[in-house]
C-alpha cells in the first residue's frame, strides 16, 4: 500500500469515527468551505516554499497540501484510483502544449 493510499484510508476512518481533539475530525465537522480554505492556504505555502529554494520546507508544504487534497478526496468521494486513473491517460499524452489565444490589444 503507497504512503497516499494509507492516508487516504486514515482520512476515510476519521470522517467515519473521529477522535476527540482529531484535526481530520474538525475539518470534516467544518465542512467544505473550510477543507477548501485550507487548501487554498496550502497552495500559497507551496508557492512560498518553491519560491524561495528551501526544498526540506517545500517536501513540509507539499505533504501537507496533499493531506488537505485526500481530505478533500474524502469528503467528495473520489477515491486516489480516479485521480491516478487521469494521470496514467494524461501521461499517455503527447504533444499537448496548449495554444494561448492572442489578444489584440488595439482592438
């Protein structure tokens, strides 16, 4: 089982039972609003960490990002499979640069 599949069964357990004083718990008990405020915020302290070149904070910030996401998986119900399922069809991909529509400025 990966370290994400494990996560993701220990987040499904919190929402099904959650300990009292349990993180998990709180944000389920929250509600969406909140698991995506959080995600949100998780995002901008990946942009911060990337950006400035410490990649012990950045591995610190993606991991919690990831663990805001699979509550967020969890709480919607898509399993990690679907979200693998759509990287292994995106990777079979090529040449997918997209095109950038010009604007005319003068118009």
């Amino acid at each position: 089982m990966s370290a994400l599949d494990e996560l993701y069964q220990v987040v499904a357990g919190r929402k099904k039972s959650a300990a009292e004083g349990s993180y998990t718990g709180y944000l389920f008990q929250q509600g969406l609003d909140k698991i995506l405020k959080k995600c949100a915020e998780e995002c901008g302290e990946v942009i911060i960490a990337g950006k400035n070149g410490d990649n012990q904070e950045t591995v610190l910030e993606i991991s919690d990002l990831l663990y805001h996401l699979t509550v967020l998986m969890v709480n919607q119900g898509i399993p990690w499979e679907d979200v693998e399922a759509e990287l292994h069809r995106r990777a079979q991909k090529q040449g997918n640069l997209k095109q950038f529509h010009q604007v005319d400025k003068d118009t």
